[in-house]
C-alpha cells in the first residue's frame, strides 16, 4: 500500500480513554485493492526535549513558510509602490488601466495585514534579505531571488523524512482499530482507521511552531491566509460513538518481529510472562494497558 497524504491536527480528532490529546498526525494509505485505510499518532507536548526527527519537518516547513511570506511581501511593497503611482497618475490625468492594476494589488495587500502573533516571536525569517538597498534595483531582486531559490533547494535534497521512523514518532505496533470515515468534506466512509495506542512526545515550543506553520501560511501569489480553522484548532469535533465493532490489537495478540526472534514465539504473548530475551528489548508501555 502507498502513503497518499498526511494531515496534521491542532487538537487530536480522537480520544483514547475520554483524553484528548495536543495533536494528532493522520497518515492515509492507498491499499492494492483499493481500500482506504489511515493511521493516526497521537501526539502529547508535554516533553522537556524536543523532538529531533519532529523537528527536522518543522525545519522543512519552515522554509516554505518564510519563502512564501517574503514572496507575499514583495507584492506588498509593489502594490504600494503602484498607488503611490496611481496617486500621481491621476493628479496628472493618466490612463485607468494603472490605476485597476494599482487597485488589485491593493485588495491583496489588505488581504494578508494581519497584527502579529504570539507564535511570531522566536522564528527567523528573511526579512533581512527582503530589504533592498533602493528602491527599484530589479538587478538585486534578482540575484535575491535565485539567492532563495538556491538556499532552499540545497536544504531539501538532503530531507527524507520518515512519517512513522521507530521511537521518535512510531513508539508502538499496537493500536485501537475501527471503521469510520475521512475527517474532511466529503467525508469518504468505510476507511480502515488505526489509533497507535502510544502517543508521541515533543515539546511545547514545537506544538506553537507547528500551530504557526499551519495556522498563519500565506499564499505567496495572493497574501491570503491559508489554513481553515477556530480558536487556534483545524480538528472536526470528536464524534459520538454510532455503533460498530473496535478492536485493539496489544502486546498479547501481537509480537513485533524483534520479539518473536527474541522469545521464539510466533504470536502474541502475555507481558508479565517474562520470556527469555524479551525483557532486554525497549519497549514503552501504553498509556491505558488494562483497557
């Protein structure tokens, strides 16, 4: 099966237990047969150290984003620039077609001022770089501009990022499983959910980082905002429970393949029972084993 699309929640869509978590990554697969199936990584933001390998696609993104928003204000200064134009213009009796043109750029001006956030504070951007040393040196907005283009291009060839790399995100192989559907319009049914019965841990500053990645991305042709969401959230509201079988596949049902050639035990088995050379191996215990 192919890794389709990953979405990320602000806060988690499902609840373990009645908890609600800060997050939650969910992964949508695209099985041979046609099947729809997701898994979702709960995520905590209780850690005292970050998450390294979180924090690698946060890096990432954060590229994009201040790439965008330099974009976003170059326009800002050209759609100032063409009023200042159009107001000169029209004291002389110009033409309108610069003064609709003026006008364009203004309403996208509008559209992306917007008072900054508490999440701006602590996030470098390029704003140094935005500021040229006259105005209307084309010859330094371009070697700006491939100046960018090259920066971010020699940051992303070395990222291969791992959705679900061992321990840092993926900290289980045992889940909560049922049938339910897409979170999202047209809210497709009949999709396999699987709920990592372990969170993952990072910290606050990266939950702020992540919220502000999302939340304040600016389209860099238009200014306008991006993300749709309420009360710093893009997550649809739990669901009531509508019937349908759950399953949770634990420890006992279901050895990872380096427990079963540490035990010699093909299937499952019982956790207190401490087989040989199991015991030696990490593993983190769910957040509600009992259940």
């Amino acid at each position: 099966q192919d890794l389709i699309h990953i979405d990320w929640k602000v806060r988690s869509e499902h609840k373990l237990c009645g908890k609600q978590y800060d997050a939650e990554m969910q992964l949508y697969y695209l099985h041979q047969y046609g099947n729809l199936e997701a898994v979702s990584v709960l995520i905590n933001a209780d850690g005292e150290a970050p998450n390294d390998h979180f924090q690698k696609m946060l890096d990432f993104f954060q590229l994009k984003f201040n790439a965008d928003k330099s974009q976003c204000r170059r326009r800002q200064r050209r759609a100032r620039a063409l009023l200042s134009n159009k107001s000169s213009t029209q004291l002389r009796g110009g033409s309108a077609s610069s003064s609709s043109e003026a006008d364009e750029e203004f309403e996208n001006y509008n559209a992306a001022e917007s008072p900054p956030s508490e999440a701006d504070e602590g996030f470098q951007d390029f704003d140094e770089l935005d500021s040229p040393p006259s105005r209307g040196n084309n010859l330094y907005q371009n070697i700006q501009n491939r100046f960018l283009r090259l920066a971010h291009r020699r940051e992303a060839i070395d990222l291969r990022w791992d959705p679900m790399e061992p321990w840092e995100v993926q900290k289980t192989v045992h889940f909560w499983a049922y049938t339910g559907s897409t979170t999202e319009p047209p809210c497709f049914e009949d999709v396999k959910w699987r709920i990592m019965d372990v969170p993952m841990t990072i910290t606050h500053p990266q939950l702020i980082q992540l919220k502000k990645l999302m939340f304040d991305h600016v389209d860099p042709n238009t200014c306008k905002k991006t993300s749709t969401h309420y009360e710093e959230s893009n997550a649809r509201p739990v669901q009531p429970y509508r019937g349908g079988d759950i399953y949770r596949c634990k420890r006992s049902d279901y050895a990872s393949d380096l427990e079963r050639v540490a035990s010699g035990r093909r299937r499952g088995f019982v956790l207190r029972e401490k087989w040989k050379g199991v015991d030696m191996l990490d593993y983190v215990e769910p957040e509600f084993p009992d259940v």
